[in-house]
C-alpha cells in the first residue's frame, strides 16, 4: 500500500448532517492524514458538524465561504489553499460529503494516480438495479452527448470521486465556473489541456436515492450541457460562415470559368478555388475559437489539410455525380451550386468529429504551442 501522506482530501460541504463525521471517520480510518473541509456557506444550524470535526481532528484544515458560492468555487478554494500551503504535495482528491464515495474507493484512485501520473475519475456502474431512474438517465445522457460532441468516452461524468495530480491541480484551478458546470468544465481541461486521464470502477453507493445532493436538475443541467454544447454551436457558426464564403466563390468561380470549361473540369477548378479561400477561414476560426486548441499551428494545419483535401475531393466527386444524374445542362450553374451546398452540408458533423478528435485534439508535452 502506497503513502498517503502528501495526498490532500478536499472535501467540500453545504448544510451537512451525521454523514459528514463518517466520511471524515472513514477517511482517516484508510490512511488518509490531510483533510482540507471547506464549508460553502452552510446555515448556522449546521456549522457544528465542521467545528465538531475540526476539533476532534488535527488533520483537518478548515475553510469557509461566508455565504453559499457553489461547488465549483468551494472546490477551487480548496486546490489554492493546497498549491500555497502544501508545496511539498503531490495531488488532490476531491470527495462529497455525503458518505457515497467509499475510503476504500478513495484510496485506490490516489493509488492509481500516484502509479500513473494521470488523473483518475471514480466511476460508478449505473446499470445497478438500485440507481435512482434519473440518476441513470442523466449521466447516461450526459456521457453520449460528451462522446458524441466533445469525442470523450467518459462513463461516469458526474462523479465527485476525482484524484488530481499537483500539475493538473495547477491548471484546473483556473478553469472558469463556480456551480456543478466547474465539474464539466475540468472534464472539458483534461480535452483541451491534453491532461491525461484514466478511469478506477467504484462502487455505486446511492443512500436515500440521493435525496440529500444539492444539485438541480433543471438549472444546474442547463449549466452544464451548454458547456458541452458550445463547441458544437462554435463549429456551427464557423461553418455556416465558411460556407457562405465558399458556396459565394464557387458561384462566382462557376460563371468566371463556364465558357472555357465544362463538366468535371469545371465543377473541379471552382470547387479547388472555393475550398482555398473558405479551408482557410475555417481553419483559423476553429483553432482560436471553436475548439481553442494550444496546438502548433503547422501540425495542426497538415492535420487539417489531410482532412479537407479528400473531403473536397469527395465533394466534388459527388457534386459532379449528382449533377451528372440528373443530366443537366452546364449552363444551370444555380442548381449546380444548390448540389454543391447540400453535398457539403451532409459532409460537415462528419468533418467536426475528426476535427474534435483527431486535428485539433492537444497531447501534452507531445505539441509545442504555435
């Protein structure tokens, strides 16, 4: 069994009960010896439990938040108090407060984090028969739209079980957010940031159906699927506008070129010339701001090319059949360009993926910055 001794618990609380001395309890039963307790503005009534625990335990540090700021801000507290006072720790891991995180499970994600250098997520299995309906249904959800639109596989995205080396701790205490949506946006730092990460089955503890979490399922979800979403609207945005600038110069290119070229040869200079100007736009606009990716510029853009250039080679190939099937007359170039739009609609969740996954996605200390 590996020391625990420069691992730091943090553990944050709103309005606790009873359950809150056990998990403590069980904490430093299992090797644990640094507690960092954050009380998120909890009411007066409640207050006693964090006193209580702070003077039976010396391992425990105390902060508060004068009124309730949310789990996010209670978390980042946590991760500064830790990078100021404990120059000599390795990491964190965050716990919940309400006694559904076993220490057992604890352990073994500092463990693994401490064999691999990588963050480690506590995931639960939700094909329990005792997971509460929306419980299953949410983080089920949540984990395909984060597969689907981020190009995460992540089978627990909600956890609170996380075991963060000090280097990562470094970075996600600048990730933006105070509610439950700063979970979600330090998921979306282990994509954009390239933090590695890896995942360690726990058990799937659900006490009461988890009638005690503070989390609210219509705004507290909104917060979060907007994150997901955003890069997907981004991508949106920035190929609408690509778009119109390409379907603009391929029509333009069209009538410039028609009278000393027909056919494929026609179809194929005006959609070369239009994928240039627009491949270009689109490029710069998803690497700043759709996918915001720290990458070097030229990979990225050798990447991307690899992409583009069969894609374009697949849509004018297509174009030109469409067009060719329905036998029509080189002259029509507004029908030619109408096929050319809806080709390229088809071909764009497509590009995004690859693009999420593979063009822009950033390893660290593999890519320099450009």
């Amino acid at each position: 069994m590996q020391n625990l001794s420069k691992i730091s618990v943090v553990l944050p609380s709103l309005d606790p009960d009873e359950k809150l001395t056990a998990v403590i309890d069980g904490l430093l039963e299992y090797g644990f010896s640094d507690i960092i307790l954050v009380n998120d503005g909890s009411k007066p009534e409640n207050l006693h439990y964090f006193e209580d625990a702070a003077a039976r335990h010396p391992e425990i540090h105390l902060l508060h938040h004068e009124v309730n700021r949310g789990k996010g801000a209670a978390l980042k507290t946590a991760f500064t108090w830790f990078l100021q006072n404990r120059p000599e720790g390795l990491g964190v891991v965050t716990v919940d407060g309400d006694n559904q995180h076993h220490p057992a499970d604890t352990r073994a994600c500092c463990e693994k984090m401490l064999e691999t250098g990588h963050c480690v997520l506590g995931c639960r299995d939700f094909t329990m028969d005792h997971v509460p309906a929306r419980s299953r249904f949410g983080n089920h959800t949540t984990s395909l739209v984060f597969k689907v639109f981020i190009g995460m596989t992540i089978s627990d995205t909600q956890t609170g079980l996380r075991a963060l080396p000090r280097d990562a701790v470094e970075i996600l205490v600048n990730v933006g957010g105070d509610r439950f949506e700063y979970e979600t946006n330090m998921l979306l730092a282990f994509k954009t940031q390239g933090i590695p990460f890896e995942e360690v089955k726990i058990r799937t503890v659900y006490i009461e159906e988890n009638k005690s979490s503070h989390f609210r399922v219509i705004h507290d979800s909104w917060r979060i699927y907007k994150l997901i979403l955003a890069h997907f609207f981004r991508y949106t945005l920035s190929s609408l506008l690509s778009a119109v600038v390409d379907t603009l110069m391929y029509g333009l290119l069209s009538s410039l070129l028609r009278s000393g070229l027909s056919g494929f040869a026609l179809t194929a200079a005006a959609g070369v010339g239009a994928r240039a100007v627009s491949s270009l736009l689109n490029f710069f606009i998803n690497k700043k701001l759709v996918f915001c990716a720290p990458v070097s510029t030229w990979r990225a853009m050798v990447r991307y090319y690899c992409l583009a250039l069969p894609q374009m080679a697949v849509q004018v190939l297509l174009t030109q059949g469409v067009y060719t099937l329905l036998s029509i007359n080189d002259s029509a170039a507004g029908l030619r360009t109408l096929i050319y739009v809806v080709v390229m609609t088809g071909l764009y969740i497509i590009s995004y993926m690859i693009q999420q996954r593979w063009v822009f996605a950033y390893q660290k200390h593999k890519e320099s910055r450009g």
